[in-house]
C-alpha cells in the first residue's frame, strides 16, 4: 500500500515536470529543440572538387549553428547538412547516379533545400528536372559553367524558377580572360599565344571562345592543341610553343595530369608566360609537391576568396577560418562559392521568414549581399550570378600567380595585391 | 630529334609499365588486372613513407616495393589460387581486388592534387638541342636495367629458370618437380615488384591519383595487346609501336587523335594477328 503511494506520487510529480516543461517550450521558442532545416548536398565526394565544396558548406553551416542557426519567422532552426556522392566526377559514371542523389535526398533525407552540386554541367542540367519536379529551391555552388543552365532558366522560367547558380559561366570568365590577356598586351606588348585545351565540353567551349575572340583583337594564335584526359606528356606542343615563340601558353584544364604540363614547362624552359584556368595548380600545396615548378604560372579561380584579400573584407575572415577548421588554406574556388552560398540561402530564409519555395525564390532573387568573392546578387530572370571585375558591385572571378611559393592575386586590377611577374628565362 | 627523344622516354614508360602485367601473364597465365591498382599502391606508400614516416626516399621506395611485391604474391596465394582454371573468375577477382585497393585510397581522402613525388635529380640537361629533365633520362636508364636485369634473372638463375620452365609447358615442369603455384606466387610478387619499380620512376613525372591506375591497366593491356601476350620482345615492341605512335600522331596530326590510334592499332592486331605482334600464346615455344 506504501509503495504504491509511492509509485503514484513520483507518476504525479513526472507528470508536473512535463507539463511545466512543455509549457514553458510553449510560451518560449527558445527552450523548444527547433526542427532543423536539412540541406541536401550532392556533390562527388571522391573528387578535390566535391570535398572542397563540401568543406566550405559545412563550414558555413558549423559558423551558423554556433550563432543560433537561422530565424524563420522568430524562431531560430539549426541547419542540418545531408551530404549524398553523386560521383558525378568519376568517369564512366552515369548521369542516372547523380540524379538518385538528388532525388533520395529530396525525398528520403527530406531535404528542404539542395545546395552544392552536381558538379558536372551534365549531372546539374539533368537535375534541373528533378528539383522542378518537387519544387525544391537549389543553389549551384560548385562546377558547372556551361551557358545552357542559366539558358534554360531563362527561356522555362517558371518551370526552372527553383534553380539558382553562383559559379558562374564561362561566357563572362572568357570575356574576362580576354580583358585579363589585354590589360597584359597593354603593359608588356605581348600578342602570341599557344592554347592548350582538356578535350572536355567546358574547356573547348573555353578554348573556341578564346581563341576567336583574341583573333578579334589582332592576335596570333601560335597554336590550338587538344589534349585527352589523362594525358602524360606534354614536349610536343611545348616545343611548338617554343619554336613559334608564343609569349603566352594558355592552358584550359581540370585534370589533375596538368602538373605534368607545367613541370614539362619548367624543366624545357619555355619561355612563354602559363596563364589560363589550371585547376590542379589552384591548391596551396602545389608548390611544395612540384618542388617549385609551377613558379610564375598565372591560375584563373573562377571565383575568389580562397585567397585573401583585402579588396574582399569577408574573404580574409573565410580563409583564416579555413586553415584553422581544416588544417589548410582553401584548395579551390569552390570552397570560397560553397561558404558563401550557405549565407545566400541563410540570408534569404530570413527575409522571406518561410522555408516556402514560393516566398525563397523571390527572396533569393533581392540577394544583396557582400560574399567571400565580392558583390553577391543575382539576375532575376535567368537566376545567374552577376559578376564584371569590380568585388563591390558584383562577384568577381580572379588571376592569382605563384610567387616564391605563394598564390598572389595579380587581376583583376581592383583586388591585385602584387604585379604580374615574369620567368627570368623569359626576360 | 624531339620527337626521338620524348617517343624513347615514353615507350620506356609504356615498357615499364606493362612489364610486370606481362610476367605475370607469360608464367601463370593469369591476367593480373590489379594490376593499376598495385602501381598507385607503391606510388601512395612510397609518399607515405616519406612525408608521414620521415623515411628518407631511398628507403620509402624499397619499402614500398617490398610491401607492394608481398601484397602481389598474397593476392595470389589466399585469393585468386581458389578460381585458378577460371580465366573469366580469374579477371574478375583480381580486377575487383584492384579496384578495392583504388577505391580505398579514394575513401580515405588520398584525392588532392599534391600528393607528388620528387625526382631522383632535380633539373634538365640539353641533348642535341632538346631540353629534357633528368628523371626522363632515368626512366630510360631504369628502363633499360630492368629488362637486363630479367633477361639476366630468367636465363641465369634457378627460380627464373623455373618461370620460364612453367610458362613453356606447365605439366612438363612439374614433373621436372617445379611447384606451379609456388612459382606463381613468386610470378605474382615479381609482376607487383615490377609494377611498383615503374611507379616509384614515373610518378615523379606528375602526380599520383586513384585515376592513374585505371590508366595504367588500360596501357598495360594495350602494350601487351598489341606486342603480344606473354612475350617479352612484345611487349617491347607494343611499347616502342605505341609510344612512338603516340608522339607522332601530336606533332602532325593533333594530340587528341591519340587515344583513337592505340584503339586503332589494338583492333587492327586483334584481326590481323590476334596473339599480337610477336606473341606466340598457341605454340608450345619461350614466352618469358
């Protein structure tokens, strides 16, 4: 009899507890454990380029959760990241397996917005019909630079409405380039080039535009040679270069085999300036591996803040922030994108006070805000990120050289820190 | 003279690159398709040794042959010796083993651009006018000791003698009291030890990636393709007929047509003389 008075009486008190608990969750958001927003990443993990992405969201989202997480409407929500392999990097993987990815963290992981990837323009035009399928808002942070994304955007808005992209295209980093080689011709007189391109759609688009665009501009194109993935030896149109006394050899590539390029480069001597979008030199490790041979190379980010400049006040927080999370600077520009892309959507939860796709896309569409690579706003009929050189107008893109084994940023002219220098065997 | 030059470094690479697959092949018939796999393995572990363990590179390359020649034989002797007979198991289980072994490296994060090793000799040297860097030359000097050094090994000692007695007529040399899957397994541990030799060469040229495996399987196969399966004059000539090929198709026709001229080459050997160029895989005569 006295024990089940007992029993009865810690039943009552557990019962107040939960009531007042429960009450007091009630009047006070705070107390209560906030659904956490789920943002689902589908990036090639088992690429450079995946873990850099990666490493930037989860940055960003570890900054934001520390703070509070984000406030809808008052109440504050922690991000929760949902990371699926596309392994949309990896050769002879199809495109149906980024498209899974996409489409297990929609509707399995139940992820309320997707950022990231996929990383190849193939997996991301494909998944453009998934994400307006279960109107889930997306932001492109990483790879990607094909024209067609935002052209299609463009021409089916309201079918493709939910897409968003901040890596940018290839059209304004030609464009730039193209500014970049005459603001070069303009200083040192140089007007020959040798362009070397991956036999991949992003760089012979790249390569094409290039080169008929500086023909427009009156200069000689020594030579236009297309390299298969993987290729190991480079002599051959070194030696070209060399002959034909090319000033620049413009190499367009994302493999990692390039570092064989630039070693070639170095050990023949050839004097013409490397200068073009060489993904593997983008890594700070680089110079330290090749012991130094990829000096004086000029590496195009299509997107800065993975190196610090002043010109950028946020991206002299980011990478500092970087090295101490992870031990290393920012290997790529998508490290820089992907930080920054969690803040756009942060930014964007907060004004439209909803996670609603409805009331985010026009949100997302008023972006105007200061990123890791400048100015970060977006057009709102093809939802393409606007960019033209100057960080406090719009994002920029950025020409960083190797210099007594640092990256320095040498164009554009708004946020160079040092001026460009030349080989001495060029000199 | 450029394109003699850089053709001779490149087919020597080709050479060694596919002469351990070859070995292996030409003694117990096996088509070793870890192959690629074993290449990068000596690659990552020669690295390893030397920035992680601060073993110095002498020391890091010999390790990692060792390791990668002892990981060559185990593979044969716990794994592929359960399917032996089975040509198509037999593919399958050593290409699944390699693919394991890449896709390890993959899993645990070895997918940077900076893991790289450095040359034996730093700098570069002109010859006849043509600048080329000291790690080629020692490609080409490696090249050519090491297929001395079998010649020397098969010809002159008792376990060579063996391989090659196996690789003649199996049940003839086992009635001579030669063991055919202890030779074998030392056929295996020889092609893994050849295959990390030509890694621990001809990773300094660039970097080590999961994906340079894959491709050297691929120009392993192609080499012995072409040259012909199990002969060792093969696989030097399916070398020299590729690297050659190779660098000519980029200075007069364009580098990217030179993938189409190896599939070229490969389909035109597999009609015209389907055992390769001077393999003899249907007669009973030397093919080590």
């Amino acid at each position: 009899m006295k024990n089940k008075s007992l029993v009865s009486n810690i039943g009552i008190r557990l019962l107040l507890m939960l009531i007042i608990v429960t009450f007091l969750c009630v009047l006070n958001p705070k107390l209560s454990v906030a659904q956490p927003i789920v943002l689902g990443v589908p990036i090639s993990r088992g690429y450079p380029d995946g873990v850099d992405a990666e490493r930037g969201i989860t940055l960003a989202v570890e900054e934001i959760n520390a703070k509070g997480g984000v406030n809808v409407a008052g109440t504050m929500r922690p991000l929760k990241l949902e990371i699926s392999d596309t392994r949309d990097l990896e050769p002879v993987v199809p495109v149906a397996e980024a498209l899974l990815a996409v489409e297990r963290l929609i509707i399995e992981k139940k992820a309320n917005f997707i950022v990231g990837g996929p990383i190849r323009s193939e997996g991301a035009l494909a998944a453009m019909d998934v994400l307006s399928k279960h109107k889930t808002v997306s932001i492109l942070s990483a790879g990607v630079l094909s024209p067609a994304y935002h052209k299609r955007i463009a021409d089916n808005y309201d079918k493709y409405k939910y897409c968003f992209r901040t890596t940018g295209s290839v059209v304004p980093m030609i464009g730039g380039a193209i500014g970049t080689f005459e603001s070069i011709k303009a200083k040192k007189g140089f007007d020959k080039a040798f362009i070397m391109v991956q036999d991949v759609a992003h760089a012979r688009a790249a390569g094409n535009a290039l080169k008929e665009g500086l023909e427009k501009k009156g200069w000689k194109i020594i030579g236009y040679e297309i390299y298969p993935t993987g290729t190991t030896d480079f002599s051959v149109g070194l030696s070209k270069a060399k002959n034909g006394m090319a000033q620049y050899l413009i190499p367009w590539f994302d493999m990692p085999e390039v570092s064989i390029l630039m070693k070639q480069w170095y050990d023949m001597k050839v004097p013409s300036l490397p200068i073009g979008y060489i993904h593997a030199l983008q890594d700070e490790g680089t110079w330290k591996a090749t012991d130094g041979k990829v000096a004086y190379s000029v590496v195009l980010y299509a997107k800065a803040g993975s190196v610090a400049t002043k010109a950028i006040p946020l991206s002299e927080k980011f990478v500092p922030a970087h090295k101490k999370r992870y031990g290393m600077e920012p290997r790529s520009e998508w490290t820089s994108t992907s930080y920054t892309v969690v803040y756009i959507l942060k930014g964007a939860i907060e004004r439209a006070k909803s996670l609603d796709p409805d009331l985010i896309i026009p949100a997302l569409e008023k972006t105007d805000m200061m990123g890791t690579y400048g100015r970060v706003k977006f057009d709102p009929k093809s939802h393409q990120i606007i960019e033209n050189g100057d960080p406090k107008e719009t994002a920029v893109g950025t020409w960083a050289q190797w210099i007594d084994g640092k990256r320095v940023i040498v164009f554009p002219d708004k946020i160079a820190t040092k001026s460009l220098a030349l080989p001495p065997w060029m000199k | 003279m450029n394109i003699f030059i850089f053709g001779l470094v490149n087919s020597v690479i080709l050479a060694l690159m596919a002469s351990g697959f070859a070995l292996v092949y030409g003694v117990s018939r096996l088509a070793n398709f870890a192959h690629g796999a074993l290449y990068i393995l000596a690659g990552f572990a020669t690295w390893l040794f030397l920035n992680r363990l601060g073993i110095n590179y002498i020391g890091s390359i010999f390790l990692s042959i060792i390791i990668v020649s002892i990981i060559g034989g185990a593979i044969y002797r716990f794994l592929l010796i359960r399917v032996k007979g089975m040509p198509a198991s037999e593919i399958i289980a050593s290409l699944a083993i390699g693919i394991a072994i890449m896709e390890l490296f993959r899993w645990r994060g070895f997918i940077s651009e900076a893991y790289m090793l450095p040359p034996f000799v730093a700098g570069s040297v002109s010859i006849a006018g043509v600048v080329i860097d000291w790690q080629r030359l020692i490609i080409i000097g490696v090249g050519l000791a090491m297929m001395l050094s079998l010649w020397l090994f098969t010809h002159h000692t008792k376990v060579g003698l063996s391989l090659r007695a196996i690789a003649q007529d199996k049940h003839a040399s086992m009635m001579s009291g030669i063991e055919p899957d202890r030779t074998a397994v030392i056929a295996l541990a020889m092609g893994s030890a050849l295959a990390g030799v030509a890694a621990v060469v001809i990773l300094p040229l660039g970097n080590i990636t999961v994906e340079t495996g894959y491709m050297v399987l691929i120009d392993a196969i192609a080499v012995c393709i072409i040259g012909g399966l199990g002969s060792w004059a093969g696989v030097l000539a399916g070398a020299f007929l590729l690297g050659f090929s190779r660098i000519l198709t980029a200075a007069f026709i364009g580098p990217h047509w030179q993938m189409v001229v190896v599939l070229l080459f490969i389909i035109l050997t597999l009609i015209l003389k389907p055992s390769g160029l001077l393999g003899r895989q249907k007669e009973l005569e030397e093919r080590v």
